[in-house]
C-alpha cells in the first residue's frame, strides 16, 4: 500500500484537486471490491487529504473500512449511490458523487515534504558513500 498511497499523494500534489474516479483509475484493482480503496480511505483517515463531502459526514473518526467501502460505492456513481447498509447522495443539480474531489491538507503537504527530504538525504548519502570508496581506492592504488 506505501508505493500507492506515495503515488496518490504525488499526484494530488501535482494537480492541486483530483476527482474520486481519477484516484480510482491510479489505485491497483486486486479485491474489485471496497479492499481496493483502502489507500485513500487511509489517507482520509490520516488527515492526510481533504475531501468536499467531509462536512457532510458524521463528526466522528470514521474507521478506514467505512470510508473505504463509501469509495468503492462512489467512484462510478451518478447522484446516489449504497454500500448496503448506507445511502450516499450528491447535492447539487450537476454534481456526480464520482466527481468528489479530494485536495491534500497542511498535515498530507507535510507528509509529502518529509518523505522528498529522506528520500533526498538516502540519495545524497550513498551518492558520498561511492564518492568516498572511489577516492579511497584511488589514494591507495596511488600510495601502492
């Protein structure tokens, strides 16, 4: 789930908004089920991303299963939309539950600029380790 989850905020980055179907079409379809949108219901969760419907949910921490399985529901989904035990609907004449759009929050901006900083330290670091071996090897076959 890293690379994916890693991958999605990229992109969100990238973009500034992208709509539940796009997120859906970049997430692997393993299960074809509410398993699959695990990565963005965590990312939800985290407060990693925000999402226009937010307000319109319950004002308790929802666990990553629900929201997963309101993804799995949404992202083809015109004006309403089931999971089975819930009813999902979009307000709005125009508005298609799949054009949801989730944006990256302070806390996912964070995030995203952590993981480019070690990821550019871990570079740096073994570019200076090969540096370092090549000059060793140099001074001692010099020295020999």
């Amino acid at each position: 789930m890293g690379n994916t989850v890693i991958r999605l905020l990229k992109l969100i980055d990238k973009k500034g908004e992208v709509s539940l179907s796009e997120l859906s079409k970049l997430i692997p379809k393993n299960y074809n089920d509410h398993r699959d949108f695990y990565p963005i219901a965590f990312l939800v969760s985290n407060n990693l991303l925000d999402d226009e419907f937010f307000q319109q949910r319950e004002q308790v921490d929802l666990k990553e299963q629900l929201l997963a399985r309101e993804f799995y529901a949404c992202h083809s989904a015109g004006k309403s939309a089931s999971d089975g035990d819930r009813q999902f609907t979009a307000m709005g004449n125009k508005q298609k539950l799949s054009d949801q759009k989730f944006a990256l929050s302070a806390q996912g901006h964070i995030y995203l600029s952590d993981y480019r900083t070690r990821r550019n330290d871990r570079l740096s670091a073994l570019a200076t380790g090969i540096v370092v071996g090549i000059i060793t090897s140099l001074v001692t076959i010099a020295l020999s």
